[in-house]
C-alpha cells in the first residue's frame, strides 16, 4: 500500500522526502511509503487496515509499526484500537 504524496509546502523543484517500512510476517509482507510528515497519516491507514477482518494484518502488526515509526520519527504515541484517536 503506498499512500499518495500531498505536499503543497514545498517548491516544485525540491525533492520530496519520502520514507519506507516493510513489515515482514512469515510468508507475506507489507510495504508502507509515506512523506516527510505523513505519520499520522500512515497511523491512521494502519489502523484501518487492522480493523479489516478481511485483512491478515492484524492489531500485533499495527503495534510493531506503530512502535517502530513513534521511534523513528517522534509521532506520540497513541491507543490501538477502535478509539485509536484518544491519546495516552
């Protein structure tokens, strides 16, 4: 899943920064690009991806990469689950 790049801040002629995790679980895997500032964004999309029940991502996977990007990239934390937007 790669989610669309919005950038209006930026001139025309800079180079977005664009940043990419893999999460890799058995034999399937799930790559995420986002730009520079799109983390609650990809937040967002994780956690509608784990309230899929169709989906084989599930809300351990959410945790991991929630966990990782909070480390990589300063987003505070947040609850998972459905009321994903209360924050602790």
């Amino acid at each position: 899943m790669t989610l669309p790049y919005h950038n209006h801040s930026k001139p025309s002629n800079v180079t977005p920064t664009i940043f990419r995790v893999v999460l890799v679980k058995w034999d399937q895997s799930w790559r995420f690009e986002w730009d520079e500032g799109g983390e609650k964004q990809l937040l967002d999309t994780l956690t509608s991806l784990a309230c899929d029940t169709e989906a084989s991502f599930d809300w351990s996977d959410l945790a991991v990469m929630r966990r990782h990007i909070q480390q990589q990239f300063g987003q505070r934390p947040r609850k998972v689950g459905p009321k994903s937007d209360d924050l602790i």
